[in-house]
C-alpha cells in the first residue's frame, strides 16, 4: 500500500502542473487533488479536506496573514503616492535608455527589496520598461527576463533585510530574522546579479548584431515623464524607514524586552521577533507614506488601507491552499519514502534542504509552497542534522532561502504567469530568458555558497 500511495502522490502532482500550466486556479487544483490523494491512498477523503487540509490551510495563514497584509498596504501605498514610479523614473534617468536593461533590473530590485510585493511590481515596472526598450530599441522579450532577475532573485531571497514573504517564512522554524547570514546574503546577491546581466546584455548583443529591435507590438503606453514632482529622497524615505526600523525592533528595542510574558502564549520572543519588528515597521512606514500625501490622501485612507489588506487575500489563500494540499500528502505513507529519499540525498544538511526545497518547489509552482511544506515536514530533523555538523540555523536560512527561488519558476508559477501576461508576451517568445535569470542563475548561486558555507563561512 506504500508503494500505491507513493504512486498516487506522483499522480497527482502531475495532474496539478499539467492543470496549472492549463490555466486552472491554484485554489481549485490544490483541494481537489488533495481529496483525491488521500482517497487514492486509502484515506477518508472527506476528513482528509476537513480535518487535515484545513488545519495546514488555516495554520499557514494564521502565521502569515500579518505579515501577507502588512506588505500589501505598504506596496499600495508606494504605488499610490507615486513613490514606485518616481523612484524607477529617477533611475532610469540616472542610467540612460541605452544601459536599459540595467535600469529594468535595479529599479525592479529597489522596488521589491523596499516592500512591494513579487505580485505587484510587475504592473508598476512594465509601463516604464516598455519605453526604455522601446526608446533604445531593446527586444520587448527580453523584459521579462530582465524584470525576472530583479524580481525573484538578488533582491527578494539573496539580500539580508529583505521584507518579502518567502524571506519571513524562515523565522519562526530557525529562530531567525530577516538580515540571516548576512555575508552569504551579499556573495550571493551579487553573483546572481553580475551572472545576470551578463546574460541578458550578451543576449541583447546577439539580437543586435542579427538587427533585432523593440518589435512591432500593439500597446498603449504614456512617455516616460522626465519632471516627476516627486523627488528621489522623498520617493526613498519609506524604504528608508522601514529599514531604520526594522533593525532598531530586532536589535535593539525586541531584545531589550521581557519576553516572559509570551509562556503564556506557548512561544518566545526569540521566535516571534523577526516577524513582530517586520509587521511593525512596513506598517509604520505606511503611516509615514499616509501622512507625507495626507492633503491627496484626504478621505480615502480608511479604504487604502481596506483595500491593502483585501488585496493581501487572493495571494495568501493560494500559498495557503498549497500548504494545505502539502499537508495532506505528508500524512499518506508513501510520503515516508519521499521523506526517506530526500533526507538520505546527503548528509550535509545544506545539500538535503536546497534539494528538498527546490523539489517541492518546482511541484508546486511556488516558493512560499515549497518552502512552507518543507519546513513544516522536516525542518526538525533540518535543524538536528545542522547542529551535528556545525551550520548555524542562519546559514540553513539563507542557503535555503535563496534555494527557493530556483526550480519554483517553471512554467506553472503564477509570478511567472503574470509578469509573461502583462508584458503581453508568451512563454515561447520569453520564457528562455526567464529561465535563465530565475532559475538557472539562483542554483549556481546556491552550489557556490554551499562551498563556501561548508568551508566556514558561517555569516
């Protein structure tokens, strides 16, 4: 019965990636497979829905919900104000059309490593990224792929500090925060970065000298404007705030504090403070944002701030329903030998994370997916295998982290989905690019930073 069950769970991994690829939501695939796993592993599956499903379902969004609303406020607001804009426009105009690609990629990275979301940064960059190439003369494919690297790499996963999601996932498991292994961080980052741009300016050389240009594409798009009345200071102040911030709660004034108290509440501060300085300062720093427009915002903050946290629902239920789908094939008795597999890969407990990561990753077309159902399932013996060979918790943070963005961006990961449909480009036209600067790039990183861990770098 083992043996069938292992043999269903491939089943229906496959069906979700076939059916993800076809366009069906996450949050129909996930249930639906789940129930009928479970059943095909001879598991009640209405208890397998109600009682196991949910129960992962409702604890990841219990844990993450916070962290889900306060990031999509803060991302709203920067949108809102023009700060996101202004901010992309300034450098644009810093680095000039011809070093387009560059601009895409930096501004991009700014964006995300200052708070907007991996799902919302797309719509803000694209407009400008179309004139920049369309200015310079740059293949349109080629955006995704330069928007992909500053996306869902260097920013989001390899730069300490960063105050996306995936990044926060970590915290409670290893007792981390989000500056994790700090100089491992940095390596990685900028050997993502530098690999990057490599490629796609040696890509843009060849399409140049074939005589490739923008293309003709259909599109409504407004000129850059040069006279933003938004300066680069006050567009970069939030940003600024948040980091200020979020490093006085985490070493400063969280330390500092008796955290007695949380015994009651079955936890730690230790374990807690990564995300209470998180919440605490992407929201002081969208209070900043309300009071600098207070006169544009003037009856409508109440609703921003609605708004923001309605716009945080969509993407923590389909990261949830993925948990949850997770949570029950954990349960079923052929997961026993995919646990048994990835954890006797190596002994090394960088190399078995990284693979378990980046498995369960590519499965589910996600990194919240795959690092949520991996540290739920192992991170215990992630964290005994650590201690019996030396790597600190925050070094498995950091590696894993950055592992997270590698096999998560096939062709079913909605990121990838969204950026390809809002740039108005198809997977066959981009997607090789992408492929490349979110997939390929962030694993040589993680082998690179193995090395370099396993060898004694353990900051």
């Amino acid at each position: 019965m083992q043996y069938w069950s292992l043999v269903a769970i491939i089943i229906s991994l496959v069906v979700v990636i076939v059916l993800a690829l076809k366009g069906v939501k996450i949050i129909l695939i996930a249930p639906v497979a789940a129930v009928a796993v479970a059943m095909l592993s001879n598991v009640n599956g209405l208890a397998a829905f109600t009682i196991t499903y949910m129960q992962s379902f409702g604890n990841y969004i219990i844990s993450n919900f916070p962290i889900f609303m306060v990031g999509a406020i803060f991302g709203l607001f920067m949108d809102k104000s023009g700060y996101a804009q202004a901010l992309a426009q300034w450098i644009v105009q810093k680095l000039g059309s011809k070093r387009g690609l560059l601009a895409i990629v930096v501004s991009t990275a700014i964006l995300v490593y200052g708070g907007v979301s991996l799902f919302v940064v797309v719509f803000t960059i694209y407009p400008i990224a179309a004139n920049i190439c369309k200015e310079a003369d740059i293949p349109k494919r080629l955006i995704p792929g330069a928007i992909g690297l500053g996306a869902f790499g260097f920013a989001a996963y390899a730069l300490p500090g960063s105050p996306q999601v995936q990044n926060a996932m970590f915290m409670p498991y290893y007792q981390t925060n989000l500056y994790a292994a700090p100089v491992l961080g940095i390596i990685g980052a900028i050997l993502m970065f530098c690999m990057g741009m490599l490629w796609l300016n040696g890509r843009l050389k060849k399409a140049w000298e074939k005589g490739e240009g923008y293309g003709d594409h259909e599109e409504n798009l407004s000129a850059i404007s040069s006279d933003s009345h938004i300066g680069f200071i006050k567009a970069l102040s939030p940003i600024l705030v948040f980091f200020v911030l979020n490093l006085v709660f985490t070493y400063v004034l969280f330390p500092s504090v008796d955290g007695s108290f949380l015994e009651d509440y079955g936890t730690t501060l230790s374990a807690v403070t990564g995300t209470w300085s998180l919440v605490l300062a992407l929201l002081i720093a969208s209070i900043y944002i309300v009071i600098m427009n207070y006169s544009t915002f003037k009856g409508m903050v109440l609703n921003m701030f609605a708004d923001g946290i309605t716009s945080a629902v969509l993407p923590i239920t389909n990261t949830a329903a993925v948990i949850g789908y997770g949570g029950v094939i954990k349960t079923l008795s052929g997961f026993a030998i995919v646990s048994s597999l990835l954890l006797g890969i190596s002994k090394n407990p960088l190399i078995a994370e990284v693979i378990s990561i980046n498995v369960l990753s590519g499965i589910t077309g996600s990194a919240s997916g795959g690092i949520g159902i991996t540290l739920e399932a192992f991170s215990e013996q992630f964290i005994q295998m650590a201690k019996s060979v030396n790597i600190s918790l925050p070094v498995m943070h950091r590696i894993g982290l950055i592992a997270s963005c590698g096999l998560d961006s096939l062709p079913h990961n909605g990121a990838i989905v969204t950026t390809l449909a809002v740039c108005g480009l198809t997977h066959k036209q981009s997607y090789g690019d992408m492929f490349v600067t979110t997939c390929c790039i962030p694993l040589i990183t993680v082998a690179v930073l193995i090395v370099l861990a396993t060898l004694g770098i353990q900051c």
